[in-house]
C-alpha cells in the first residue's frame, strides 16, 4: 500500500487478509514491548513462525514501513527481516534510513544483523553534515538474536531516529473491543488510554472525568446525541474499592449500571472515549465498528475517525458495512481481494469506473453492493 491516507477504509470478503494487516502492526508493537519469538506465539501458538509465515514458503517475513515523524520530517524507511534457523527465532536485518533532501541514497541510521550491529549517535545536526561518512556510528551488540534493535537502543537518547521510531510504536493501538470485557466492574485503579480490549472503560472514564472536564463534556454531549435518553454518564468508586460505570437516563431518578444499557451504547461510550483522547495514537486500527452500532450512527462516526485523522493520528478501519462506506471519500477506499492465496489490495480511486460513478454523486457503499468492487463484493 502506497500514499496511504491518514483515514484509510478497508473492505474485503471474510478471509481476505483485513485482519492480518492489523495483526501486522499489533506484531510491531509486541515485538518492541517484549520479543520477536513472544509475538509470533501470540499469533501462532506454540508453532510461531510456522503458522505466521506466508503458506507454501520457507521465509524469511519481511516488514517494510515508510513513514514521517511529523509533517516536515523526511520520510523515513524501517524494514525488518525475521527468519527461524534450527528451530531459533532470529531478526537477520534490522535497517532504519531516511534521504536527506530529495536526492541521494538513503543514510542508515541504524543497521543490525544477527543481533549485531551499529547506530549513528551524532544525528542532531544533520543540515551541517555533506556525506554519510560524516556520521558516527556506535557499535552494539543485544543479548539475544530474537530482539529488535529499536526496543533495546530506544532507551538511550543518543540515538534520536531510533528513539522516535520507538516512542511511534509503543503508542499505536489496534483496537479489539469487546462489549463483555467493559461492562464489568473494574477494581480501582488509573488508566488514561483505552486498553486493546476496553476492560478499562470504566476506570478511562474516571480518569477523563477527573483530569480533563472539558473533553469529557464534549464526549457526554455527541453520546446525548447519538444514544436517544442518555443525560449524563459517570464512573463511581464502591467502598469496597470497585470502579462502577453508571449511566443515566433523563426519564428515570436512579441511574443503570453499565451490565443494564445496551451493547451499543457501551461500545458509542468507548469509542468517543477512544477518538477523543487526550493524547491520541499516532496509529489507530478499528475493526468493524458498526457492530451493535444503529445503522444511522455509521455516518457520524466515519466522522469522528475522519476528524482524529486529521488531528494527525493514521487511522484504520476495516467494515463490512455499507452504511459506513457511504460516508467515505473515493480516495479513502481500498479494497482487498483473495488471487491465488495471496492477497491483492486495490485503490478504489484507481478503477475508473468507481472514480465516475463517485464523481457523479454516487455513494462506495451502493457501489460495494452493486458488485463494483471485483472479488470484494460484499454479496
């Protein structure tokens, strides 16, 4: 996938691989907080690498990454190569570079085989260095071959790029909320972040309550909106120490417990917390948010995502609904298609077809329906 846009929907039958593009990013992020073999277990089982690994092949999985810091960065290429030897998971090449400027090679700012190699320390000023040699680099070697570079040098500031690309990572979040999890009552505690699975609803929106009114307000406001009888919505610790999420309805004294409101209702509650954030998530990934959701909800949330996007977070959701496609834009759209095994990802903004019907008024979920979308046809 190329010139990504920072609202980025995806549609594809069941089996298509929207699931594994996710899984790909949640695989980053639990290689940096723990290892490469304790990631591939959470995705393969005892057999790791055999069950990740593309069917048919020997290896190695290979991850290529381009992005930006910020707007003005450079853009910056991070690749990683994972192979298993003799039963060993081992990273064999961890690169990150970026090209100064529009022209040249690309200088590497970090480059490990094997769990050896170097990393430049001397990046601060880089406009008043000519050439590549000018750099400094620093020769490490990490305890074990199963270790991204970037997890064990982002600790030290010496080496910013790898810093940055650290700090990038740690703070994505691929969501798999699941209603079960956030309807119970949490032991009291402290969480700024919605968690993977929202266990932590109740104890987020204490905390939103507590340390930040205005954006709580804003949150309690689009659920008024959104969830008809809704006026207020707190969390209340027992004094047996248990976190309560309560929610009242305007026709009624007493408020319910989060076990009595219904599934949508939790799950509007827990993504507005989630798009509202604070501190937002430089890459966010929702699967199928219209589930439990009223049809007629879709729209206004494809613009709550579309309006963190634009906050500056990547955001990606994958749907099978076409409520929720109505209300994206033509270059939005990418379609994943199953070719032999593997799987094809087109643009919608490439197929001219689509591109007319949508220049003329039409809307991509009608399109989806009408079978417009080749083998991503939702019938």
């Amino acid at each position: 996938m190329r010139d990504i846009p920072s609202f980025c929907v995806l549609v594809g039958a069941n089996g298509s691989g929207k699931s594994t593009l996710f899984s790909l990013f949640g695989f980053l992020k639990d290689a940096l907080t723990d290892n490469v073999t304790t990631a591939l277990a959470k995705l393969g089982g005892a057999r790791g690498f055999e069950e990740v690994v593309s069917r048919g092949t020997n290896g190695p999985i290979e991850i290529e990454l381009k992005f930006r810091d910020n707007p003005k960065s450079p853009l910056i290429t991070y690749a990683v190569t994972i192979h298993q030897t003799r039963g060993e998971v081992v990273v064999e090449r961890e690169v990150l570079k970026y090209r100064r400027g529009r022209r040249g090679q690309p200088w590497h700012f970090l480059d490990f085989s094997n769990g050896t190699g170097e990393a430049v320390i001397n990046e601060v000023d880089l406009d008043s260095f000519h050439d590549e040699s000018e750099l400094q680099r620093e020769r490490q070697t990490l305890k074990s071959k199963d270790i991204l570079a970037v997890k064990g040098l982002a600790q030290f500031q010496r080496f910013p790029a790898v810093v940055a690309l650290g700090t990038l990572i740690e703070n994505w979040h691929v969501s798999d909320f699941h209603i079960s999890r956030a309807r119970p009552e949490q032991e009291a505690g402290y969480a700024e972040h919605l968690s993977r699975e929202g266990e932590n609803l109740s104890l987020v929106t204490q905390y939103l309550y507590q340390r930040h009114k205005k954006t709580f307000d804003v949150i309690l406001e689009a659920l008024k909106r959104r969830i008809p009888g809704i006026s207020s919505v707190d969390a209340k610790t027992t004094e047996e120490g248990r976190v309560l999420l309560r929610f009242r309805d305007g026709a009624f004294e007493d408020p319910f417990l989060a076990r009595y409101v219904s599934d949508g209702t939790i799950k509007m509650l827990a993504y507005l917390i989630l798009l509202h954030d604070p501190a937002p998530h430089p890459l966010l990934c929702v699967e199928e948010p219209e589930n439990q959701l009223y049809p007629k909800l879709l729209a206004e949330l494809a613009e709550e995502f579309r309006s963190y996007a634009n906050r500056g977070g990547q955001v990606f959701v994958s749907t099978h609904s076409p409520d929720f496609l109505n209300a994206a834009k033509l270059d939005e759209v990418f379609w994943l298609e199953k070719q032999g095994g593997y799987t094809k990802i087109q643009r919608a903004s490439e197929n001219k077809q689509v591109a007319a019907y949508m220049e003329d008024g039409d809307q991509m979920g009608y399109l989806w329906k009408q079978g417009f979308f080749g083998a991503a046809d939702p019938q």
